[in-house]
C-alpha cells in the first residue's frame, strides 16, 4: 500500500515536462540559432538562482543574459565567442561546469574530499560499533581498589554535606497523613 502510495505521489512528478523559461519574444527566427542559442543557455548559470541555468531560470538577469546570448548570435559569433563574452562580463561563476584552474580549484577538489571524510567517518563509527559488539553488553564489575575509591568518595561526599533543613511543622503536619479523631479510617468509610 506504501509502494503504491509513493508512486501515484511521484508519478505526477515524474510525467511533467520541465518549464522553459524561455518566453516567445526571445525566440529567434531562425532555428538552427535558436538551437545554437539554447545550448549555450544550458551552459550557463543563473547568478540569482543558484545551480539553475538561464535556460531554466525565471529570474531578470537570466532573462537578459538570454537576450544577450541571442544578440551575440545574431552578429555573427560563434558559441566560443559567445561563453567567453559572457565570462569576461561575469566571471567563471557564471559556467555551471566552471573549467578546472588555479581559481576554481576549490570547487572541483571539495566534493571529493568531502566525500572522503564521510566515508572515514562511517569506517569509523561502524568498526567502534563492531567492536562494541564484540566486546558484550555485560558489565565488568569494579576493581577492589576501584570500589575502595569509590567508598571513599561517597563518604566524603556524605560527610561534607550539610544535613537538609529541619522541617517546620506545618510542612511535617502537612505531609504526614493524619489520623481521624476517633481512630484510624476503615476502606468503607468515606471521607465527609
């Protein structure tokens, strides 16, 4: 009943088409440059919306980086030309594959290295884990000396303590029941 549950809540999501937010008026005539420009346009990054191409992108800027990449098209560059306007302009942030160099070594060293040291870390926990296994879950008991230590310490802590505050006497008369007047209560007798 899950399974069945999971699918009819993915499918829905699974059968729809990806929304282009690419709208009618920036559509080129020509469709080999339409082409041309919406491949550029997976290529590049919305500044806004991270980890969203311009393509995909509703955003302002994403709009006007489109614009711009069909203008460019139109006059005549080529797609090289076209990326290395728009990087010059925006920086290598810009590409969602950013090319591999002294500046973006960061961003293709970290996943690795952060894939590494979770899976240290699960090494790790899972060989503490057998080892706790292995060892039992009885209890040793304390050594002799570990014992006289530990009734040491009590001992000292019971004599170092101060004895609790007495007790007045409306809080003794107030938690120590009382007895009725004329003896003590039968389980038949209800109180008044």
């Amino acid at each position: 009943m899950i399974r069945l549950l999971f699918v009819l809540t993915l499918l829905p999501v699974l059968l729809a088409a990806p929304v282009l937010a690419v709208e009618p008026d920036e559509i080129l005539a020509n469709p080999a440059l339409e082409a041309r420009a919406r491949a550029i346009s997976k290529e590049l990054r919305c500044v806004v919306c991270q980890n969203q191409s311009i393509d995909d992108s509703h955003a302002g800027i994403a709009r006007d980086l489109r614009i711009l990449v069909r203008e460019r098209l139109v006059t005549g560059d080529s797609d090289a030309q076209v990326l290395d306007f728009i990087v010059a302009r925006y920086g290598d942030y810009v590409l969602l594959d950013p090319p591999f160099k002294r500046a973006t070594w960061a961003l293709w060293i970290a996943p690795p290295l952060m894939i590494g040291a979770i899976v240290a870390l699960i090494v790790v926990f899972l060989r503490g884990w057998q080892t706790h296994l292995a060892a039992g879950k009885e209890i040793e008991p304390l050594s002799p000396t570990d014992r006289a230590e530990l009734d040491a310490l009590v001992e000292r802590v019971a004599r170092d303590t101060p004895p609790p505050p007495p007790r007045s006497a409306f809080r003794a008369e107030f938690e120590q029941p009382r007895s009725p007047p004329g003896g003590t209560i039968d389980d038949n007798q209800a109180p008044a």
